[in-house]
C-alpha cells in the first residue's frame, strides 16, 4: 500500500517538473510570436512569465533581452543580456548576447566597449558573420570620432595660424611702406618667401583632399545586425 502511494506521489512529481518545464517553453514560443508580430509589450509579458517559472533559463532570458532592446528600453536590456550569457552553455547563443550588447554599447556612440563585446562574440563563434560586420562598422565610427576630435583641434590651430598670417601679412605691408626709399631684397629671397608660400598652399590642398577622401570612405552602410531570438 506505501510503496503503491510512494510510486504515484513520485509520478506526480515528475509530472509536474515535466509540465511546468513545457509551460515556460510554450510561454517562450508565444512570446515569440508577439515578437514576430512587431507586438513587443505582450511579448516581454509571456517572457517574464517564462522566467518566473524558470529564472535559470537561458533563451528566455536573451528573448527578454532581446524583447527590450527593441523597445529601447536598453538599460535593463543590458542586464538581461549579462545574465543570459553568463546562464547559457552553448557558444553560439552566447555570442549573440555579446554581438546585441555589442550594438546597444554600439548606438550609445561607446565605440570602445561595443568592439569588446564583437570580439568575444567572435571568440565564442568565430563564423559570426552579423558580429563581424559590426565590429567592422564599429571600427570606422571609431576612427570617424577620432578624426573629427583631431580636425577639432586642426581647426583651431588653422584659425590661429590664419590670424598669425594675417598680423604678418599687415606687418610686411607696413614694413614695406616705411622702406619705399631704401633698396629692395634681393631676388634670391624674394625667390624663397615665393616658394614658401607655393609649399604652404600645396600642404593645405593635400590636406583637403585627404579629408574628402576620409568622408567619402565614412559612407558606408550604418545599420547595426541584431541577432534574432532563439
């Protein structure tokens, strides 16, 4: 009689293990039709579900994540998406929770910490083409802000330059006039301040032609590549 009542208490038990793991991922499957659907608040509603019947799981979390990001709600998604790597075992899923931190750190202009995270999506799945692409992207940000941080600078210092000309060039105008009566410079160094000025202009040609190239090569497509739900 015990062991008969033991026998169906412990069927009970697995039965209900068995249903509630099946439940949370029913919830996961119907979150990811809302998803589908573009309807992202009943998405994130059937995620959370998933998780409060089973906080341990891993594609529930980076779908909750995931579910965020797209609603721009990116503080809490960043944390959604540490916990779902730190929870989950396989590789591959892991790195799409890197690659889509990578694109929130990435649209937040945080070029230095987005590469990071492309770079252990990389690790963990080298043939992670969206990672790729984006750490690549995210690169030529990069190298856009730090040039127009330079070219800041390069401005200023051409302003100045420019003033600094001008006060010389008022200067030579009236140094020339208070010598009207006395002999010219010889051609030789009328030759070299010539040649000077030819080599300035040709410097600052180049560098305009350098910062035309610079832009034309920044236009190239903007467009971060999320990875999808599991």
């Amino acid at each position: 009689m015990f062991k008969r009542l033991y026998f169906i208490v412990c069927l009970l038990m697995i039965s209900f293990v068995t249903l509630s793991a099946q439940t949370s991922n029913q919830l996961i499957r119907k979150g990811n039709k809302n998803f589908s659907s573009k309807n992202y608040a009943q998405a994130e509603v059937f995620y959370r579900k998933a998780i409060e019947k089973e906080p341990n799981n891993a594609i529930g979390n980076y779908n909750l994540a995931r579910c965020l990001q797209a609603q721009h709600k990116n503080a809490e998604a960043k944390k959604i998406y540490e916990k779902a790597a730190k929870l989950e075992t396989d590789p591959i899923r892991q790195a799409s929770s890197y690659n889509n931190l990578g694109t929130i750190y990435q649209g937040e202009k945080n070029y230095s910490k987005a590469i990071d995270y492309y770079k252990k999506a990389m690790r963990d799945n080298p043939s992670h083409n969206n990672a790729r692409y984006n750490f690549e992207l995210c690169q030529r940000q990069q190298k856009k802000q730090n040039n127009k941080k330079n070219s800041g600078g390069s401005k200023n210092n051409q302003n100045k330059n420019k003033q600094n000309k001008n006060q010389s060039n008022k200067d030579n105008k009236q140094k020339k006039k208070d010598n009207s009566q006395q002999k010219p410079q010889n051609n030789n160094n009328d030759m070299s301040k010539n040649n000077a000025e030819q080599l300035l202009n040709a410097a600052m040609q180049q560098e305009k032609e350098t910062q035309k190239r610079l832009a034309k090569a920044m236009q190239q497509p903007s467009d971060k590549k999320l990875d999808k739900n599991w």
